[in-house]
C-alpha cells in the first residue's frame, strides 16, 4: 500500500466530498432525543438521516449494501455491509446524533451555523461524531483504489448515542445476522494520544445521569420575610450532595461507585504517558485554576478509571440580571456520573438513588 498516494486521495476526498456535506450536516439541529422530547415530530433525525443515505448511496463501494432499519418508536440506525476478500470482521461505528447547542459562542458562530476558519469546521455535531460515516467510507475507498484485500466490514450509524444508546442493544440483537461475530471495533467517537502512532482504546468509563429536585414551597416569596423560617432549596441540595461526593476532593463516596484499578491497567497508563513525554491531553484552564494533580499518570488514571460527579443542567434559579429578593420555590439538578469501566450502571444508580432519598 502506497501511503502517499492513500493520503492525497483521502485529502481530495474530504475536500470535495465530506466537508460540502458536513457543512449541510452541521446546520441540521437533530439533537439526540434525551434533549429533544419531540424529536421525532419535529422531523430533524429524519433530515439528518436522508442526508445521510443520499451521500452514502452515492459513494459506497460497489459490492456493499446500505441497510435503514427503524424500530417502531426507536431512533433509526444506518448499517453498510462490505463484504471481505480475507477472514476478519470489523465493525465501524459512529452516530449522528447531536448534544444540545449550549452557549457561549463566539461572535459570528453558532451551533447551527457552520464556519470555516483557518481550516477547521466549527459548528455543533461536525466533530461528535458528524464526520464517522464519511471518513469510514472514505478510507475503504481508498483502499479498495489501491487494490488492498480487506476482510468483511459493517458500518454502523446510530442516531441515540448521546442520549445513552438506548436504542442500540434492540438493534444489536434484531440485526445480529448482519453485524456477525465481531473481530474489531472501530470507534470513531474515541480519542488518541497524537496522530503519529495508532492508538487503541482498551476502557472507557460509563455513565448515569439522573435529576434532583428539592421543593420547599409551593411558589416564590419574599425572602425578606421568609429567610430564616423556610429553608434554602440549594441548601439542602447541598447537603443531599455531601452524601454522595466530598466537596474538598470531589471524591464519590458511595462504595457502589468505587472500584480497584487493576494493576496491568496502571502500566498502560505508564506507558502511554512515557509515549507522549508526559503530555496529556490539555484544557483550557483559568489562570487562577491548577489541576487536581500535578502528576500525568495519577490524572490520566483520574479521567479514565476513577468515579466522578458532574453538574451538567440547573433549574429553578433564574439569570444572576434577573435575580430578585425572592426565596425560590425549588431547585433541580442534573447530576452526571462517570463509572470506572468494572462498575456496573445499574448497581451505581440505584445506590445512588438510595443514598439520595434516605
């Protein structure tokens, strides 16, 4: 296999190909249904999916064949059977699916606004995971151009994976005659240390997201009059949340969360860290913010093997230009937690939800 000649046709290939419709793909505002109730009313899913198979029919390899299945009530998902010269099953998967469009852009950007600049795409869905079905396509082609002998491959496109996949395991199992017995997974939502090396993905954690509310009052009163006597609705859902996680440490402390990372793990993560000289991945800190450690192995295997709680949506409080002297009715969290890859998510939400409501 020619590498070069592989590199200059992918780079035509997604310049011609892929970025036109990303573009189209990123201005379609199809969020997964978790943050959609009327997702399949509104019509988005299916505008997204069309795309989709239009683009799909259009540049398959000529032996394969695209699968639409939809499940009564259940987000569709897109399947492309490509059948093999050699023995192996691979699967490549990737979805369509969007998080919510958030805030915070920059001027002259949005979610639903796709811009070009200084060569990269920025709008919401392009990169998580937009790109999956094109680039898998593309590269089989390129392939398939300089006569490699591949085994069998299934692309898989689901449309429900930020929601949590619920769809998926139907899916699974209604088309397991098609997927097959599965040698390896190709998972184009994942990440990689640098673009230098292959890297693979040997454990993700999992997650469980559930919502908190604390009611004190029936509607909002003056807190001049009632502060004091009626409590503080965040107040108590702080108190509710030091059951569950210490706010020095931000350590989970609900045994059913926890887990002991196994040894061969901790050397994968040595190694990988001596890999890329220490450097890890990066964010974007506020100058008055540090790290929880200062140590690359102890913070890779922080974001990768250890339990954490996240805030991710709050209800009941208004904007701090529309905060009055009023002693609000309610508070609602949206918790998000981060399981090491050995727990179980349906033991950690229910001892989650135990501790909660004792």
């Amino acid at each position: 296999m020619d590498n070069k000649q592989l590199q200059t046709y992918l780079n035509t290939f997604w310049d011609n190909e892929i970025t036109p419709t990303l573009t189209e793909y990123i201005k379609i505002p199809n969020k997964s249904p978790a943050f959609d109730s009327d997702w399949e009313t509104n019509g988005y899913t299916d505008k997204a999916l069309k795309l989709a198979v239009d683009w799909t029919e259009k540049h398959r390899p000529k032996e394969s064949t695209l699968h639409v299945k939809r499940l009564d009530g259940r987000t569709p998902v897109i399947m492309v059977e490509i059948p093999g010269e050699r023995d192996g099953n691979i699967l490549m998967y990737g979805h369509l699916d969007k998080q919510p469009e958030m805030e915070g852009w920059n001027d002259g950007f949005g979610p639903w606004n796709p811009v070009m600049k200084d060569g990269k795409l920025y709008g919401r869905g392009g990169a998580d995971d937009g790109y999956a079905l094109f680039a898998s396509i593309g590269t089989i082609n390129g392939l398939i151009e300089q006569g490699v002998s591949l085994p069998r491959i299934v692309i898989l496109i689901e449309f429900c994976e930020e929601s949590g996949s619920p769809d998926l395991p139907y899916y699974i199992n209604e088309y397991a005659d098609i997927i097959g017995n599965v040698d390896l997974v190709i998972c184009l939502d994942s990440g990689a240390g640098n673009y230098e090396q292959f890297w693979t993905t040997v454990s993700l954690r999992g997650m469980v997201a559930c919502e908190l509310r604390v009611d004190v009052l029936t509607e909002g009163v003056h807190s001049g009059s009632a502060s004091g006597l009626v409590p503080s609705s965040f107040r108590i859902l702080r108190q509710l949340l030091s059951r569950i996680e210490d706010e020095v440490t931000g350590e989970i402390i609900v045994n059913e969360l926890q887990t002991n990372i196994p040894d061969h793990r901790v050397d994968e993560v040595k190694k990988m860290v001596s890999a890329l000289d220490g450097k890890t991945e990066a964010f974007p800190w506020h100058k008055n913010m540090i790290p929880s450690t200062e140590d690359p192995v102890e913070g890779t295997l922080k974001r990768t093997w250890t339990p954490t709680l996240s805030f991710v949506g709050l209800d009941g409080i208004p904007a701090v230009k529309d905060g009055g002297n009023v002693l609000r009715p309610y508070t609602t969290l949206k918790l998000s937690f981060r399981l090491p890859p050995d727990v179980d998510c349906h033991t950690a939400m229910a001892a989650v939800d135990k501790v909660l409501t004792n």
